[in-house]
C-alpha cells in the first residue's frame, strides 16, 4: 500500500494542497428550516494510493483520504455501525475494522493535523473581516469617485454655458462699438456707448460665475482628494493585517501538510496491521 505524499485539507472552511493555500469565506448561517448540518470534520485527501475514512457515526465527523473513497459504502456502514470505525480499501476491495486499540492510534495521529486545521480557520475568519473591511473601503472610493464625475460633468456643462454666453456677449459688443463709432449724433453714440456698458457689465458677470465654477471645481476635488486619502491610508492599514496573516497561513498550510503526511503514514501503518492481525472484515 503506497503512502499519500500530496494531501489536500479540509477542515472547517480551509483548503490547502502542498505549499498552496486558498481560505473560504465563511459560510452564511442556515435558515431554521435548513436540513441537517454537514459533516462536523470532513478532511479530504486527493493523493495516490487506496483510500481509506476515519468515521464517527455518533458525531457524524468523516477524516477520508485516497481517491477511491467508497462514499455509499461509509454511507450504509454508518446506518449500520454504531460509534467509530475505520474504513478502507486494499487491493480493490473494501474493509472495515472498529479495534479500540487501533482507532484511537488513527485518532491520536490526525489530532496535530486538526488542530493546525482549527488555527488556520480562526486566522482565515479574521482575514475575511480585513477583507469585507477592504471591499467597504474600496465602494466608499468608487463611491466619491463617481460623485466627483458626476459633479464635475454638471460643472463643465455649466462652464460651457458660460463660454457660449460670454461668446455671444462678445458679438453684440462688437456690434455696439461698431455703431458707437459710425454713429452720425450724439444721441445714437450714446445710446450705442450705453449698449457697450450693459454688454461689458454682462460680460463681466459671466466672468464672475466662471470664476465661481471654477473654485468650487477645485474645493470640490481637494475635498474629494482629501477623502480618498484618508480611505487610502485605511486600506493600507487593513491591508497590513493581511500580509501578516497570509504569511501565518502559508506557515501553517506547512506544518499541515506534514502533520498530514505523517498522520496518513501511521494511518496506512495501522491498516496494514488490522490486516495482518486478522481485525479487519471484509466487506462485500
């Protein structure tokens, strides 16, 4: 019976293959009308070799590993079979053997494994928060971004309005000061001079709110700056934990791994000797 050498994880939402490591959100809580709950402990291996489960039919906690887990098969033995039992396979073919003495040696040897499992899903719970904290952070950006758009595109369509006025406005000048000069009495150069006087004043008022709409433009992206700042130096508060934790997983998912292999050797060890020792039965 060949010895799992890649083993792949999961205990209590984390999945780890080799040095490889990937942390799944919590799950949301079941409605009251849910079905039963999931298996407490299911820790599934997807290495080479014959297969094999550590089953617990009183607190339905299933530890498999091999490829060719007989699923129906640990289904119908946990209907049958009360308490704690140890399947597997050899040679194609499936047993199962519930010796005290042995179980517990299974037990014993995957205890450090579970235990680096049950770590590294309080530091993945903890990275889920920094993260939802980070997605808020980054919708509060995008969020100010797209007011600053939207803000600007209401600015510069005033600030166009303006320059066509002010461009008409510049016309009828022109045209006043045309007449002003070819008027032949005073009292048309007058009237004209006047014309010119309404016009300018016109002008400069359309001058005035330009230069208001481009102050509040300005004050309205130092505030926006400002804000995205302030969001900024948050995500890189937040995201500082995460490195931190990251790196603790990565150093976890190790020690896991090897907690698993050797958990996976003493396990093949124990199956070998329920076999020669005559405490395995074989199933049919």
């Amino acid at each position: 019976m060949s010895t799992s050498h890649r083993l792949i994880l999961s205990l209590a939402g984390i999945v780890f293959g080799g040095s490889a490591l990937a942390v799944q959100p919590p799950e949301p809580p079941a409605p009251q009308a849910a079905p039963a709950a999931p298996s407490k402990k299911i820790n599934i291996s997807m290495g080479s070799g014959d297969g094999y489960a550590l089953v617990d039919s009183s607190d339905d906690s299933v530890t498999m590993a091999g490829t060719d887990v007989d699923g129906q098969q640990i289904k119908q033995l946990q209907r049958s079979l009360k308490g704690q039992f140890l399947w597997f396979r050899d040679q194609g073919k499936g047993y199962v053997t519930q010796d005290a003495a042995l179980l517990a040696r299974v037990r014993d040897a995957w205890k450090p494994s579970q235990q680096l499992g049950l770590e590294m899903s309080g530091l993945g719970k903890q990275m889920s928060e920094h993260g939802k904290a980070m997605g808020e952070l980054g919708s509060k950006m995008g969020a100010h971004g797209a007011a600053q758009a939207h803000g600007g595109t209401r600015d510069a369509e005033q600030l166009q309005t303006l320059g066509r006025q002010q461009q008409e406005l510049g016309r009828k000048m022109g045209e006043a000061a045309r007449r002003q000069a070819q008027a032949t009495t005073e009292t048309a150069r007058r009237a004209a001079g006047r014309e010119v006087e309404r016009l300018q004043q016109q002008m400069e008022d359309a001058q005035d709110a330009m230069e208001e709409v481009n102050d509040r433009i300005a004050a309205a992206q130092e505030r926006e700056a400002a804000k995205v700042d302030a969001l900024s130096r948050q995500m890189d508060q937040r995201g500082k934990p995460m490195e931190t934790l990251g790196k603790q997983m990565e150093a976890l998912g190790r020690q896991q791994e090897k907690a698993s292999k050797a958990a996976d050797k003493t396990t093949r060890q124990v199956i070998a000797q329920a076999l020669s020792e005559g405490k395995a039965k074989l199933l049919r």
